[in-house]
C-alpha cells in the first residue's frame, strides 16, 4: 500500500515535529504552505502556534478558502491547539476579525486554561489510543466548550471531581486536540490520523 502523502500546513508554528511524528508513522509528509501544495495532499495536520497570526496569514496568503474548500470537499485534517481552534466552528475569547477553517461542531475558547496554568503535561485517558495513557502537553491550550451531536469527545481533563473539560474529539476525518502530541515522542495521536486517512482513501 503506497503511503498517504500527509501535508502540514506551514505559514506558522511547529511544522518540523509533526513532519518527524508523521514520518515515524508511515507518512509521505510535506509542508504546505502554498495552494498548489494543499492540491496535492491526501489530508493536513494545522499546527500549533498562534491562531490569529495563523488566521491573518491564511487570509494574506490566499489559503484560507481554498482550505475550507478542501475540507468541504472531504480532506481528513487533524489539529493540534491554534490548529484545534482553526477547526473550530465557533471560537470564545478570539479577535472579532479571526477567522477559522471551520468543520467541527464545536466551540473552542482560547488560552482556557488560565496565566497560572498556561503550560503542563498530564498523563491523558485517551482510549481511541489504547489503555496506556498519553503523555499530553498543554502549552497556552483552548478547550472545548461545547459541541454538537456529531462530536466524538475522545478525552477529558478532570480538574476536580466534574466530569472534565473536552481536550480531543473527531467528528468524522476531522480530528483536534487541545495538546501538542508532536512534542512528545509517542507518535499514537498521529497514528491515529494516519489511519483515519488510509481509511477514508
Ligand atoms: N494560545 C494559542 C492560540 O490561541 C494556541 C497555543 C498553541 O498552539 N500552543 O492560538
């Protein structure tokens, strides 16, 4: 089976560590950063950095319609953190000119975990993973406020005795975490995208 060839889009953040995670998995990775290079990938991973400066770019460089157009048209995409947000339908606590590619079901608010907080890692129930926990690193992280009935929620982050706060969810081949699993060495979120995208080919 030839490998999926996987984009990562690259006007902002860490392009580099997914690029390595998606090749330990199987990939043909590529960064996109251009809609000629968008054409020619079977799927997209967005990301973390900073969703505005994200979003500002996309728009300065032409991108952002032609993303929404792939992912319409069915490109399995997988976000992580501002990426999370960039599929986001509805964004809390963004800039009123900030713009999204849009997809999941869901509301996102930015920087949710609050200054004291703003960075750390926890070992994350993640069963769509297997029973091991991931080690999940959270830097500036959105969460998810709500989403719509088509959302998987594939993890949660207690902090007390609630039922937690939503930090991953798919909703078809679309897939977001809240966490930087490029930043980790344990490839199985990316896995898992790689997957979803074998299957949708
Ligand atoms: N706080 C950033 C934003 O709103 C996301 C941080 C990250 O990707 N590590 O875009």
């Amino acid at each position: 089976m030839t490998p999926p060839t996987v984009g990562v889009l690259s006007i902002q953040g860490d392009v580099r560590e997914h690029l390595r995670a998606l090749e330990a998995c199987g990939a043909r990775p590529r960064p996109v950063g251009s809609v000629e290079a968008l054409a020619e990938v079977d799927a997209l991973v967005i990301p973390g950095g900073e969703s505005t400066a994200m979003s500002k770019l996309a728009i300065l460089d032409g991108l952002l319609e032609p993303l929404r157009e792939a992912r319409r048209d069915g490109m399995p995409m997988y976000g992580s953190c501002a990426g999370m947000i960039m599929l986001a339908d509805r964004v809390t606590d963004a800039r009123p000119d900030q713009e999204t590619v849009g997809g999941i079901e869901m509301t996102v608010r930015r920087n949710a975990f609050g200054r004291q907080v703003d960075s750390f890692e926890v070992d994350l129930a993640m069963p769509a993973l297997g029973s091991a926990p991931f080690p999940a690193v959270f830097i500036r992280a959105p969460w998810v406020e709500s989403i719509g009935q088509g959302v998987d929620v594939l993890a949660r982050v207690s902090r007390g005795a609630d039922e937690g706060t939503i930090v991953a969810v798919r909703q078809g081949p679309l897939l977001a975490t809240a966490f930087h699993p490029e930043l980790t060495g344990d490839v199985r979120v990316h896995e898992l995208f790689v997957e979803m995208v074998r299957d949708q080919a």
